[in-house]
C-alpha cells in the first residue's frame, strides 16, 4: 500500500515476510508525516485515504502538535498525519 506524501512521492512501508504480520505482534515504534499546509490539508489526506481504504486508527482531531489523525499500514505500525510544526 503507497500513500501519497507530496507530489510524485510515495511512501510504501512494506515487510515481505508474512509470518510477522500479525495482529498479536507488539507495534512499539511509528512513523509520523508532517504536512505542509493549514488543518485543511491534514484533512485532504485524511479524505483521499479514506478514498483508498487505508486503514484509519484516528479521526481528525486537535492535539498538542496540531491538527491529526492516524492511519496504520497493514502490519499494524501507526502513522500519525499532522502540519509542521
């Protein structure tokens, strides 16, 4: 699964060895985007995600970073999406 991170960038976290990813496995670290742009944009992606069926942990939502949410790939590593600070 590619997410689009700027344009004609992606990111693609991927793991080709299946029998580690499960569920059960602990996720102790993540990966966090920063983009550039006002709360709208956080949105934007949130939107065109959702659109692709990426797995969302979190709906949009004020914290002390700004405007996120949070996505997971699909070995269950948190994505954290919000503005640079």
């Amino acid at each position: 699964m590619a997410f689009d991170v700027a344009p004609g960038v992606l990111f693609a976290p991927w793991t080709r060895r299946t029998e580690h990813a499960v569920s059960s496995a602990p996720r102790t670290s993540k990966l966090g985007l920063m983009i550039t742009g006002p709360a709208s944009t956080v949105d934007k992606t949130f939107t065109s995600w959702v659109s692709q069926c990426v797995h969302i942990a979190t709906e949009p939502h004020g914290d002390v970073f700004g405007h996120t949410f949070a996505a997971t790939n699909p070995d269950g590593n948190l994505i954290p999406v919000s503005p640079v600070d």
